[in-house]
C-alpha cells in the first residue's frame, strides 16, 4: 500500500497540490491588484473611465464565474494570437476567422508549435492565472469599492483642510485606512478563491481533480492499469478533506489578522480592544 | 431551415422532446434556441433545490440552536463539510458514491443520473449555506420580540410558527435573495463535474461551451449565455423582492425599501 502511494504518478498527484498552492499564491495579489485598479477606475471622476470600472464590476459578477472561465481561456488565446499575428505578419493575406476556424499564420502561434512540452503547460497555466485574476478582480473590486466608501468622511474632510490634494488624500488618508473596511468582504473572497481552485481543472491543466480522476479509475475495464477497483471516490473525498482542512486554517489566520488591523482604528471593534487594555 | 422550424425542434431538446440530431449550421437562431432549451435544466435544478433547500435550512437553523448537544453538533458538522468545501468536489464526490453504491443494490441507479443525484447535492449544499444565513437571523431577532411574545403567553411550536420565524425570514431575506442567485449559477457546475449527459441533453452551459468548441468563437455563445442569465437573475430579484414586501408589510413605509441584494459570495 505504502509503496503504491509512492508510484511516480502519485508523485504527479502529489505535485498537483503545489500547482494549486501556486496558483493561489499567484492569483491573490494579482486578483487584488486588479481589483484595485477596477475599484479606482469606478470611483474615478473620468466619466468614461468610472463606466467601464463598473460595468467590469457588474458584468463579471452577474453571469455564472465557470462560464467566465470556459469564455476567457480561449477569448484570451485567440486575443493574444491575434495580436502577435498582426505585429508579426502584416503582410498575411487571408482572412484570420475562416469560417469556423481562428486561422493565424505559424509565427504567431501561442506557444509555438514546436516548444516543448513544459512550455505549453506554463501557457496554459498562465492563462488560467490570468483568468482567475479577471474574474475574482471584478469581485475584489466591489469590496474595494465599499472600502473607500465606507472609510469616515470626517478623515478625508481633515485631509482636504490641511490641503492636501485629491491624489495625496487618496493615498496618504484613504488608502491606509480601508484596509480595515475591506478585510471580511476580502478574507470572504480568499475562501471563495480557495473553493474555485477545482475549476482550473476545466481550464486544461493537470490539477488535483485531473489527478484524482485519472488515478481513482481503472483506466479501462480490461486493461486495468491499476491493482484497485474503483478508487475515485476516495481520492475525492481526500480532496474534500483538504479543502475543508485549508478553509479551515484560513479561517483561523484571518480572525488573527482581523485583530490586529482593528487595533487602533477608529470603530467599534479598535474601541472594544483599546478598552481591554 | 427558418428559425421557426429551429424553436419548433430545438426548443426541448434539452429534455428529450424534438429533434435528436443536433444541428449541423450555427447561426444565431440555433445557439439562441439550444441554450435557452438547456436553461430548462438550470431552472429545474435551481428551482426544485432552493425549495426543498428551504426547509432543510431552516431545521438546520434551529439545530444550530438546539440546547441538545448532539443536535448542536450534527447541524454543525453538515454546515462545516458543505460551506468549507468546494460544490464541484462534492460534485465529483457523490456521483463515484453513488457510482459504487450502484454495484450494492439496483436501488442507487437514478442517483448516477443528473436529474436526481446532482439535485441532492445542491439541495444539500444551499441547505448549508442558507442554514447559515438563517441562524445568523436567528440570533439577531430583537429580543423584545421575543419576551412580548412570553408575555402574551406563546410558547413552543406557535411562538415559533407565529413570531421567531416570520422575524428570521425577514431579517435573513437579502442574503437569501443572495443565495439563491448563486444557487442558480451554480446550476451551471452540474453537466461540467462527475455527472455525465445522457444523449448530449446538458444544460445551457453545456450547449454554449458546445458551440464555442465548434465555431471556435466564443464571442457569441458566450453573451447569449450571459444574457439568459442576467434575465434570470432580475426575474429572481423581482420575485423575491415581492416576497420581501409581503414579509415587511407590517412595517412603517421607511424601513419597507428593499434593500438591494449585494452579490459578494459565489462558491
């Protein structure tokens, strides 16, 4: 049993873990940072900028996230294609959608044709990363937003009285002090963050689902690859206790965090600890 | 072939009902027509589950609440294992359950199938989270509520019938509106997980990521998806806003406004 665990593919399973810790590990700031940017441009006093932080926020969120993930794994694909055949061949003379076909010329192909292997699966993983950090950008955005909104009015009254300007306000006054507002809709969107990782599994990489699928199952009925039956529903469950296991610990990490953001801050939570003290 | 012949073949076939063979050419008429019909199955899926899911969550609730240890504990653990873990893992999880459980007995056979095994899933996972939000209104009943209702002698099964539970779906109502407009979302996840399509009759994400995958353009299946579900969603804000107003009636005009529900959870 033990030796079995240890095959080479289980190595494979085992790897997997890492891949989603990674693409967590990616795709949080990146998420973050998106949403910061989506969150500034929908409180900006540019009319056509503040339009498209919120329509970013409101079509993302109103339409089901998996169908986001099948739609911008390949819009993604032919848009860089795209645009790496327009740089690269401009002098191509067909049409690139023919038909049903997305035709680009061989230069411009993402990853080349001839890459290795472990090129196609760093593009493929990127473009997942990439995707994740879209949809959960528009989420980020709308706790951003509330954020700004939610920091006391009195603060930024102050600042504009010492005369500092909008830009100076915004990070000096604004910034530092949402963080607070902003922890449980971010530490909300961290757990929801944790439970899409499965779907990188739709997305074309090899996760843990992949894994858990290829290695649970006889292979096939009369060739059976494996000494077992049909295993998946353990492999499963043991990515249920997983994930239940990560959430788990998130939890306890980001009350801690809570706590000490509070400490200092001008609400009920801050009042609460100063007076403990 | 005119789009009348397509909506008169296509528009059921999700179910079973028109023409088997799917079509051959994509225009627009065929993707609007197919994705629509596969919207019958989120509807199904999302409707049969929020209504079971209700009651389920509201016994959670009060579970949750329960003075009786194990009770306490078992409401609990059910809400743990199902908020805390991923829905497409339970997904996966319970169809190669059910598939082993198959081989015990002939019993189990339905329960491979979409219609029945996923609907158990998603029945107990919104249970779960709606289980949540209900006792989270539960402990935020005013408690002059409460001892008014002692005081004019309610106890038991009526104070609960009469006071604690209008109270608790009134105060739980924006977050439920919440959830069941990620319910319905989540509908989407059913055909993608361990659940296999019998006679290619998926959902509507399943017809979109059909078309995408043959015409290679994602750039119309895609928004028509999109489309349908924003419909859905303002239908199911409209509905739920007219339960809302009938929970409020009794309150003064001011605190009747509904408040908008804030979407800022997904699963």
């Amino acid at each position: 049993m033990a030796c079995y665990l240890t095959t080479g593919k289980h190595a494979n399973f085992y790897y997997a873990f890492g891949t989603v810790l990674l693409l967590l590990a990616i795709t949080a700031p990146a998420a973050l940072a998106f949403g910061f940017g989506g969150a500034m441009a929908a409180r900006s006093r540019v009319l056509p900028l503040s339009w498209f932080g919120k329509a970013y926020i409101s079509v993302v969120r109103g339409v089901p996230d998996i169908a986001f993930f099948l739609f911008f794994v390949i819009a993604l694909d032919q848009m860089f294609e795209w645009v790496r055949h327009k740089v690269k061949c401009p002098d191509w003379g067909e049409p690139i959608r023919q038909g049903n076909d997305f035709v680009v010329c061989q230069a411009a192909k993402l990853p080349l044709g001839d890459a290795p292997q472990w090129v196609h699966e760093t593009y493929g993983f990127f473009v997942a990363v990439l995707t994740f950090a879209i949809v959960f950008g528009a989420f980020a955005a709308n706790v951003l937003y509330g954020a700004m909104r939610a920091v006391p009015r009195p603060q930024l009254e102050t600042a504009e009285a010492y005369g500092m300007t909008r830009r100076q306000t915004f990070w000096r006054i604004l910034v530092p002090q949402m963080w607070v507002y902003a922890l449980p809709g971010l530490s909300n969107l961290w757990m929801v963050l944790i439970k899409a990782t499965p779907l990188l599994f739709l997305l074309g990489v090899e996760d843990i689902v992949y894994w858990a699928r290829e290695l649970g199952g006889t292979a096939n009925p009369r060739f059976t690859n494996y000494p077992h039956g049909d295993w998946r529903m353990w492999y499963f469950l043991v990515l249920l206790v997983f994930y239940l296991g990560f959430t788990k610990i998130s939890e306890v990490f980001l009350e801690r965090l809570m706590v000490k953001l509070t400490h200092g801050q001008a609400t009920t939570g801050g009042e609460s600890q100063r007076k403990a003290t | 072939m005119s789009c009348w012949q397509t909506i008169q073949d296509y528009a059921l076939r999700s179910v079973g009902i028109g023409e088997r063979r799917l079509p051959t050419e994509y225009t627009l008429c065929e993707q609007f027509t197919l994705i629509g019909s596969g919207m019958i199955w989120n509807v199904y899926f999302g409707v049969l589950a929020l209504i079971f899911g209700f009651f389920l969550a509201t016994a959670v609730a009060v579970g949750k609440q329960s003075n009786t240890k194990w009770i306490r504990k078992t409401a609990e653990w059910f809400v743990l294992i199902f908020r805390g873990s991923p829905l497409f893992i339970q997904f996966f999880f319970a169809y190669f359950a059910f598939l082993s459980l198959k081989q015990v007995s002939p019993i189990f056979d339905p329960f491979t199938a979409a219609w029945l095994g996923a609907l158990i899933v998603l029945f107990l996972n919104t249970a779960a989270y709606s289980g949540e939000i209900f006792y989270g209104a539960l402990r935020s009943i005013p408690k002059g509520d409460v001892e008014a209702a002692d005081a004019y002698g309610f106890f038991g099964w009526p104070r609960f019938k009469r006071i604690i539970w209008p109270t608790m779906l009134r105060l739980a109502w924006p977050a439920y509106t919440n959830e069941a407009i990620f319910l319905f979302h989540a509908t989407t996840l059913v055909f993608f997980s361990g659940f296999p399509t019998w006679g290619q009759r998926g959902d509507a994400l399943y017809y979109a990521n059909f078309f995408a995958d043959k015409t290679f353009n994602p750039f119309v299946p895609y928004p028509i998806l999109a489309g349908y579900f924003i419909l859905m969603t303002l239908c199911i804000i409209g509905v739920f806003g007219l339960i809302n107003r009938y929970l409020n009636r009794h309150l003064p005009q001011e605190a009747r406004r509904l408040r908008r529900p804030r979407m800022n959870i997904i699963r």
